[in-house]
C-alpha cells in the first residue's frame, strides 16, 4: 500500500525509483519517531491497564498477539496489491514492494504464532492448540515463508516478481477458503472444553490500549516496508552498477 | 483440443510410468502407516480415511511438477505457448490428462487401501467417491505450482510445499465428507458439496493462474 | 503482408541485450540475423514469437486476411534450439499431433509428403528418440510445413544438419518465401538466400541500470 495507494494518485512522480527514495527519506525518520511513540504510549497503556480478574496479567498478551495477527493479514493484502501492480503495470517498484512485503508479514505471523502459544500455555494448559484461528494463522505462515522461498530459487528478479505476483494473488483468493475450511474442520474437531480466546465482548478497558497497539503495529509495518524497499532498491542498484562493471571490463579486453 | 489430451495420455503410459510410480508411491504410503502407529484394527479403521486421503494428496502431488517442465525441456512448451487456443484451455486439457494418468488410478487402488486399513464398505464406497469429487482439484490448483516450476532451475520440493497449503480446504472437506458417511450423526451432503465446489473453483482458478504464470515465466 | 518491429527493446536478466530495434518484411522478404553468441540473436526471435516481453516497442502483422489486433504469435512458426518433439511418441504421433493442434489452413502437406520433402519417408513409424540428432532436426523442420504459418521464425535452423541437408532446408525456405512468406532466421551460416536483409547483433546494448536511477 505503501506505494501503491500513492503510485495511483501520482504514478508519474513514484514511477522513478529516485524520487522513491527520496521520499522514503523525507518521510521514513518522521514515521519512525511516530511508531515508537505510539509504541512507547501503547505498552505504557497496555502495563497500567487493569489485569482480567479471571487471566491476571497474561492478558496483556493479547496487546502484542492481536495488532500482530491483524498485521499478518495486511501485510498479504499489501502483498496482493502489489502483485497486481506488478502483473497489470510491470512497474519494477510493486516488485520491490512485495519483496520486501513478504519476510515482514513472515515475521509479524511468527510473532502472533509464538505470543498466542505463550497466551495458550496459562489458559488452555497446552503449548499448542489446533483452534481454527491458530491453524489458519500457521497455514498463513507456511505460505509466507513459500513465497520467500520461491523467491529466493530465482535469479532472474523481474521474473521472479512475477511467477510469486502469481502465486500471492492465489494465494489471496485462496485465504478465505482456507479460512472458512478450518472454521469447519475446527467445529467438528473441536473439544468444548476450550476456553475460546478474547471472551464474547471486550471491555473497554481492554479497548482502547489494544487500539493505539494496533495503530502502533501498523505505522511499524509501514516503516519497516519503506526501509526495506529501501534497501532493495539500493541493493539492486549496486547489482546493476556490479553488471555494468563486469560488461565493461569485458569490452575492453574483447574488442 | 483432443489431440492435446491423447497425446499426454501416450506419454505418460509410455514415459517411465508416471500413473504406475504414483500408485506405487500411494500403497506405500499408506503401507507405512500402521508400522507408525501400530496394527491396531479400530485406530486403523478409524484414521483410515484420513490417512487414504492425505496418502492421494501427496501422490498426485508427486508428478505434477513435470508437468509443464517435460514440456519446456524439448521445446513444446513454446509452441504450445504461441498459439492461443486460448492458453487456458491448453493448460485446463493438460490438467485433465494428468488426472486421467495418474488421479484416476490413485482412486481406482483407493479401495484395496481401504481394506488394509480394516475400513467398511460404506467408509471404502465414501473415500472412492470423494476422492474422485475431490483429486482434480489437487490437480487444479497444483497446475500453478507446476507452472511456476518452469521459471525455476530446480522445481520439485518447493512445488509441493506451495500448494500443499493451499490443498488444505479440499483435504479437509474430502475427509469430513468420507467421515460423515460413516458416522450417524454428521450429515454426509453438506462437505460433498463444499468439495464439488472447490474443485469447480479450482478448475476456473487454477488454469487461469497457471496460464498466466506460464506466459510471465518464459524466458 | 507485413511484419515490422518498431523500436524493439528486450532484455535478459537485468542487461538490455538490444534497443531501438525497428525493421519491415514484406512478402517473400527474409531477414538473416547474424552475431556471435550471447548477441541476442534467440532473444529477438523469441519477442517476436511473443514468448518474450519486449522491454519497449511493438511488433505488429498486417495484411490482407488480418484482422486488426491480431497477435502476431498466431502467424509464425517458431523453430527453436530445441525440437519441440517428444522422444517417447512416433515420429508420425508427433507430426500428427503439432498438425492438429496448430490447425492446418490451406497450403499445408500432409505428413507423409512433409517427411518426403525433408527426405526421410518411410521411417514414420519409428520412434522420434531412435533418430539421429541429424534425422530429429530434419522431423523438427517437417513440423513447420505440416501446418502453414506466413511467418517463419528459426533459430539456428541448420545446427546438426550436414551439407545435403542444409542444401534441403535452404530450398524449402526459398520455396517458402517464392510462396509469399516471411523468414527471419538466426544463424552462422548463410542460408544461399536472395533479397535478404541482414541484421547484425552486437549483443549488451546496456545494463538495465536506468530503472533503479
């Protein structure tokens, strides 16, 4: 989203990776000091927070558990867009974007996997449940590190963005499916005797530290995205600038 | 379009024995299992579905990733490229010839699986009629894991786990669906149709995605 | 009939491989692209066959009998490096299949006489992966006459050939072009062609550098 919401109010001015960058470098300190205050405000709130009578002080999981599962649905739909970018206007920038996408919704989906474990340790007694959200989150995860992997076997990186832009947009109709099948498997599997998380409404108590946690995740994400489309791009230019070197060391002695 | 479908299933009688290999690969599977868990006939019984199910999931995943890449191999996969019949079409006929090659022979040993693992008649009939419901969409969407193992020097493993997640939906609703005939109170309709939907989902979607994947992997 | 490339461009990896590269062919024209290897001889047959992306520019067919907008893909045949046939099937299985799935409209042979006109009647029924490199290419070129395309594209057509064959092959491109077709091949020897325009390929026009810029 990050580039894209943008690129189509002024795709001329982003279709140049230069004036990316130097927007990036505008905006990327101001983002940063933006994420660890409502970072900062958000744990401050999520401490002072009152304890759940019945959970005592491991519900201040779910203030990192929930932005992060949020997160690990964004960040694909980021991914999805791009994809689109990139299959409909081949723009080398929605590469970039889903690139750099994909370790960050990786890592954010571990980060919900392992807090919802350490939350489902006290509550449920188990490390590891198979509830239907837990599952389809590891599902997510498999997914996200495939397409890394994916990415990774390919030299070619134009053709990589693509053959991945593919498989991200299948996989994005797919989620869904997923989704629903596991919330069936799960109500046919499942053992009543599971406290199901979150509870049926949440106090407001619990509300409002959750938000700016939520805000907080989300502005992280956007300047982690910036920085590491950042550092793809460079990270090209210096493999273009190697290629040239190469081709030029090779006229000299060829012709 | 008949002429496509005829000549895959030559080749794959004639070359190396695809459909045999999968059958194979599938008894063995489902072989293995009770020195797993032990040869207790009422645990057989019972996971026996599931494990006939997941033992076909893999097999018919086992092949796929040849499937455009024998193509691009001796050159065919160009000109199948060029001409627009249209592409996924191509890729749609390509995709029933593998299953008629090595799905449908998956389903046809299915029964004999079933008796090693002390299943019924009913539980045998219902995993059959699932498995033939539910496999061409293993195919289906395995097509575009396929397809992007044409971009790749080496395809293979990374296939399988790319669509292996994505096969989630249809494994879950093949063996909830072979389950519910068996027992009484799950009703049996309700998954059966979820599975006929998802494989005519992945019969749009997967040729379409492996389509495109193929024009954008070329090189 | 015309076949022009207008300002092609196209790349491999990150390296522009050629750039504002235009030219016309008209009915019975041939276009001998020559380079040594790695110059992007293949790249530009494979833009033009559509299997290839160009960077920039189009690369249209027009004549009498085209609709507008067709894809110029349609129009050709494509010989590549490698055969397009596969080992396990008869040389006649083969045939037969490429016959059928491109369509045969007008102006194609049928297989016995394309064998015939490649001088190798009379072992259809073999399997393709008992010939000779030599006896493959000759099937491989067969596969172009048993369904008519106005463009031909061929991509080192003559490797493994020996001279008689190659004599062979050099009449049927001639027949082909007296016949009003279009011929673009890449290669290291000449063909023994009339009304031939020649394109050099330097190869490395560049590394794509301007798009991370």
């Amino acid at each position: 989203m990050s580039d894209n919401s943008l690129a189509i109010t002024k795709f001329s001015d982003l279709a140049n990776p230069t004036r990316f960058l130097a927007l990036v470098a505008r905006i990327l300190p101001w983002l940063s000091g933006l994420t660890a205050l409502a970072l900062v405000a958000g744990l401050c709130l999520g401490f002072t927070a009152e304890g759940d009578y019945q959970q005592g002080d491991t519900v201040r999981i779910m203030y990192i558990h929930v932005p992060a599962a949020w997160l690990s649905m964004m960040c694909y739909t980021v991914m999805a867009i791009s994809a689109i970018g990139t299959l409909v206007w081949r723009h080398p920038l929605a590469d970039v974007s889903a690139k750099a996408a994909a370790p960050l919704g990786a890592g954010f989906t571990l980060i919900a996997l392992i807090t919802g474990s350490l939350w489902g340790k006290p509550m449920w007694g188990t490390w590891w449940v198979w509830d239907a959200r837990l599952t389809s989150v590891f599902v997510l995860f498999l997914m996200y590190l495939g397409l890394i992997a994916l990415n990774r076997a390919m030299d070619d990186p134009a053709k990589a963005a693509r053959v991945s832009a593919v498989l991200i947009l299948v996989g994005f109709v797919n989620i869904p499916i997923i989704k629903f099948s596991v919330d069936w498997w799960n109500t046919l599997h499942q053992p009543a005797s599971v406290v199901r998380m979150g509870g049926p409404t949440i106090d407001a108590e619990f509300l409002w530290p959750l938000l700016v946690m939520a805000v907080a995740f989300t502005l992280l994400f956007f300047a982690l995205h910036l920085a590491a489309m950042r550092n793809e791009i460079l990270r090209r230019r210096i493999a273009a600038q190697r290629r040239m070197a190469a081709r030029m060391a090779s006229g000299r002695e060829g012709r | 379009m008949i002429a496509l479908l005829v000549r895959d299933l030559k080749l794959s009688i004639r070359a190396g024995g695809g459909a045999l290999v999968g059958v194979l690969f599938f008894l063995t599977i489902v072989a293995v299992i009770p020195f797993g868990v032990g040869p207790d006939l009422n645990l057989l019984s019972r996971i026996g579905p599931a494990i006939v199910w997941i033992g076909a999931l893999l097999s018919s995943l086992l092949g796929l990733d040849r499937l455009f890449q024998a193509e691009r191999e001796d050159g065919s996969l160009d000109v199948l490229l060029m001409h627009d019949t249209p592409l996924v079409l191509t890729v749609f006929v390509k995709c029933l010839a593998h299953w008629l090659a090595t799905g449908l022979p998956l389903v046809i040993a299915s029964p004999l699986l079933g008796l090693f693992m002390n299943m019924n008649e009913v539980a045998i009939g219902a995993v059959m009629l699932t498995l033939v419901v539910g496999s061409p969409a293993i195919t289906f969407i395995g097509a575009v894991g396929a397809a992007v193992a044409v971009a790749l020097p080496r395809g293979g493993l990374l296939v399988s786990i790319l669509v292996l997640p994505l096969a989630v939906p249809v494994l879950i609703f093949g063996v909830s669906a072979s389950y519910a005939a068996v027992e009484d109170p799950a009703p049996f309709l309700p998954p059966f149709l979820i599975l006929m939907a998802l494989t005519l989902f992945f019969a749009a979607i997967g040729p379409a995605a492996a389509a495109l994947a193929l024009r954008n992997a070329a090189d | 009939m015309l076949l022009s490339a207008e300002g092609l461009a196209a790349r491999r990896g990150e390296e522009l491989i050629f750039s504002n590269l235009s030219f016309d062919l008209g009915m019975g024209e041939a276009l001998v692209v020559t380079g040594r290897n790695g110059s992007g001889k293949s790249t530009l047959l494979r833009v033009i066959a559509g299997l290839l992306a160009p960077e920039a520019g189009r690369v249209t067919f027009s004549g009498a009998g085209v609709e507008p907008g067709a894809r110029p893909r349609e129009f050709c045949h494509y010989l590549g490096h490698r055969n397009a046939m596969k080992r396990e099937l008869t040389v006649f299985e083969n045939l037969a299949f490429w016959k059928s799935f491109q369509g045969g409209s007008g102006g194609a042979l049928d297989i016995d006489e394309a064998a015939e006109t490649v001088g190798l009647g009379g072992i259809l029924h073999l399997p393709y992966g008992y010939l000779s490199a030599g006896q493959q290419r000759r099937f491989a070129i067969a596969r172009l006459l048993v369904a008519h395309r106005p463009v031909w594209l061929l991509d080192e057509p003559t490797a493994a050939l020996d001279a008689d064959s190659d004599r062979m092959f050099a009449g049927l491109v001639k027949r082909h072009l007296a016949e009003g077709g279009i011929a673009l091949a890449a290669t290291h020897q000449p063909l023994g062609l009339e009304k031939v325009q020649e394109l050099r390929m330097t190869g490395f026009s560049g590394v794509n550098a301007d798009v991370w810029e």
